[in-house]
C-alpha cells in the first residue's frame, strides 16, 4: 500500500520540484535519470556541502564527505 500511495505522489507531484524530498523522507534511492545514475541512501552525493564561506569564518567546521 504505501508503495502505492509513493508512486501517486511521484506521477501528482512530477514538476513541482518535490520528488528528492519524498525520496529523502522516505529513505529511498533516488532513481537514475539523463546523465545522473542512481543515487543510492545514505551516499556522499546526497549530502550537500558546506558553503566555503562558513568554512573561513569558523575553521572548526569539517566538510561534509565527498566534497
């Protein structure tokens, strides 16, 4: 059932930018598509990094994994 309620939320919500955060909600890989493969849960590419700026101002900040 909730595999089904998933997949009408993907098809409803196509274009309106939601379908990473209900990946990221419900700890799904995210599906490959165009040039982008798969991205499994849980990989490096997932997380974003830390923006350069807040690393200068406080150097006791550790970049995220992958960047």
């Amino acid at each position: 059932m909730i595999n089904l309620i998933i997949r009408e939320r993907r098809i409803e919500l196509a274009f309106e930018g939601q379908g990473s955060l209900e990946f990221e909600r419900n700890k799904m890989d995210l599906p490959a598509h165009s040039t982008v493969p798969l991205q499994a849960w849980g990989s490096n590419y997932r997380v974003l990094p830390i923006p350069k700026y807040d690393t200068d101002k406080n150097p006791s900040l550790k970049q995220n994994d992958g960047y």
